[in-house]
C-alpha cells in the first residue's frame, strides 16, 4: 500500500510503498504520537528506512490495500 507522509516546511511529502497493513501503520503512528516520542520509523517494500520526526508530520495518507488489476475490462 502506498503511504504519503507531509512534513512541516518541506515543499514535498514523503511516500513510499509499504507491504504493512493499514491497521498496522495506523497503530504505529497513533502509538508514536500519544507516548510524545520523538521519531516514527517506517520500512518499505525495498528495505529501505525512513525515520519520520513525530513534531514535523502534518498529515498521513494511507492508501487502499486493493491490488491493481491487470488488463483490459469490456
């Protein structure tokens, strides 16, 4: 599922693709932001870590868990 993240006084959001459910993700930043923790870290599907300051985020937008359909429908 892609994941877009905005961050305060970047012209640009974050966003990647994450194999995590949308419950998961949606756990992790609800976590992250009631124990006032400093950094979220995210992984995507490529291994990569982004590491997220939790005072910087101004929004999260988590996309649908569908797989896109391949080929032509009539």
């Amino acid at each position: 599922m892609e994941i877009r993240i905005g961050i305060a006084n970047t012209p640009r959001e974050l966003s990647f693709e994450s194999a995590q459910s949308a419950a998961d993700v949606t756990k992790t930043v609800e976590k992250a932001l009631d124990s006032e923790v400093s950094f979220v870290t995210f992984t995507d599907v490529k291994g990569n870590t982004y590491i997220v300051p939790t005072a910087g985020i101004t929004f999260i937008e988590i996309g649908t868990e569908e797989s896109r359909r391949v080929g032509f429908v009539a």
